[in-house]
C-alpha cells in the first residue's frame, strides 16, 4: 500500500522541515519531492504536512506516520539484505554527541546491530566539537553531532533552535552577571552562549563546567546556572528559562551526520548506520 520511495521522501521532509532539504538529501527534483508526498497524502486518504511559503509543519497524522513509515522501511530493509545475501562487515568507528546520551539513540543502534551483526561497532560519545576535529584526524568513521558555525559539511538529520534553560524555582538577577553552566573548550553551545551575551552587553560568569550532560544537568537542577541547550532535546526536571529574564536569543543549530574519509574500508558500514539513523531520527527527539 505504501511505496518505500515515498516513505524515503516523506521521512526526509519530517526531518528537514523543508522540501527542498529532502531533495538535496535524497538526490531528487523538488517537485519529485512534492509528488511523492502527494501520493503517499492519497494513499493514507491524510494530510501530512502542513505548509506555506515560509514553513513546513507534520500535521498530526503526519506525526503518526513517522513511527509507521520508520517501522515499514525498518522492515524493507531487513527482507532486501537476507534475500540479496548483502552483508555489510568490517570496524566502524562511530562518534555521537552528548547530547544524544539522554534519548532513544541506543535503540536505533541495537537495531543496527541486530541487522549487522558482522559489524564491529566502536561508540565515542564526546562534545561536538571534539568528534569533528577526531573525524578531521582520521581518528572517527561518521559522527552525528552539532553542526560548527560556518561549516557546511553534513547530511542534516533535524534542524532546532537553542534555548536557555535552568531549574524551575530558578531566579536571574538582572544586575548580576549570568552564571552560566557550559561545556568545556570546544564545545559548540559554549561558544553560542559567549557570543549571543557578548553580543547583548551582558556580563557572565562560568558557574559549572563539565564534559558531562549528567554533569551539567545535575549542576542546572541544583539552580547553580542557566545553560544553553536544544529545544528538542530538553532533560526532565529543567524548563525553558522564561523570556522575562531578558537572556538574548542563540538562534538555530543543525544535528548533521558527517562521514570521514580516511578509511574506505569503512564506508559501507557507515552508510547502513547513516541510513539507520535518518529512518528513525524521530526517536531522536524527546517527547
């Protein structure tokens, strides 16, 4: 009932939140693109997405198709390489950031481990900005982290916006400086944080630091500070600092899987786990 090429579409167009994303993802025209979300909106009998010339939004029916669509490709894949004998092999070093350690990433991992079982996997979770000078060195076979400022390498998984969080009872006097919890050096939220305060005048002071988001979270929920994090990615027992605190905007941030070059051995695996991950990128975010 539902074409695999128009789950592949409609998934990357969840993600991106942009049709013209999906096609450079998947290498398609754009009105393949709107065509094939067309069809797959005739085949359900519902409207997916919502959309203007500005923004695209999942409809609630859309929302409900992500799981559906992930599961059926999931399962696609799975009949392909036992019918074609395809096995993937060989050592995959893989880097994810930390902010990846509080959400559902270890299930799609167990998926792909399950799937290829040939596949020696290595996990190095680190700051983002750690992983992209590792994968520079030679040192990573594909990471899925932050996307640096001015870099436009990456395949894009899901696009958000940074927001200043803290502990709920948590009070900002506005003529103190800013205790601010951060990453250590090269983290990329830290440098965003510097910058969009430096930007407003406001003073700051480090309050925490730690290379741990358990670190990190831990020092929020006791009230020591405010940290810059993803929306989609918000720990329990932290809120959304309210806008009357008067912290400047951060903007926008991209998650990208980015592959490494330094060892073509690899490439075949890092291409199923890349697939993986964009299937259920979904289950990336918290609910």
């Amino acid at each position: 009932m539902y074409d695999p090429a128009q789950l592949r579409t409609f998934l990357a167009v969840a993600q991106t939140l942009s049709f013209t994303g999906a096609a450079r993802r998947l290498g398609l025209r754009q009105s393949t693109v709107s065509q094939h979300v067309r069809r797959l909106e005739d085949a359900t009998g519902r409207v997916l997405f919502t959309r203007d010339t500005h923004s695209v939004e999942l409809t609630e029916d859309g929302e409900a198709m992500l799981g559906f669509a992930r599961r059926i490709l999931e399962v696609h894949e799975q009949a392909a390489a036992f019918f074609t004998g395809t096995r993937v092999r060989g050592r995959l070093r893989f880097g994810a950031s930390e902010d990846f350690v509080l959400t559902r990433l270890p299930e799609i991992l167990e998926g792909f481990r399950y799937q290829h079982p040939e596949v020696d996997l290595e996990l190095t979770v680190e700051l983002s900005g750690t992983l992209h000078e590792q994968l520079a060195a030679g040192k990573l076979d594909l990471v899925l982290a932050k996307r640096r400022p001015q870099d436009p390498s990456g395949e894009p998984v899901w696009h958000d916006r940074l927001v200043w969080i803290g502990a709920e009872r948590l009070r900002l006097d506005p003529d103190r400086p800013v205790p601010l919890i951060v990453y250590p050096p090269p983290g990329i939220t830290r440098a965003l944080a510097f910058e969009a305060l430096q930007r407003q005048g406001r003073p700051w002071r480090i309050a925490c630091t730690s290379g741990s988001l358990n670190g990190l979270i831990a020092a929020a929920r006791a009230g020591l500070g405010v940290m810059a994090h993803s929306r989609g990615l918000i720990p329990p027992g932290l809120v959304r600092v309210p806008e009357r605190a008067g912290l400047p905007e951060l903007g926008k941030v991209d998650f990208v899987l980015v592959h490494g070059r330094h060892r073509p051995s690899a490439q075949q695996a890092a291409d199923a786990l890349a697939k993986a991950i964009l299937a259920g990128g979904e289950r990336l975010h918290r609910r």
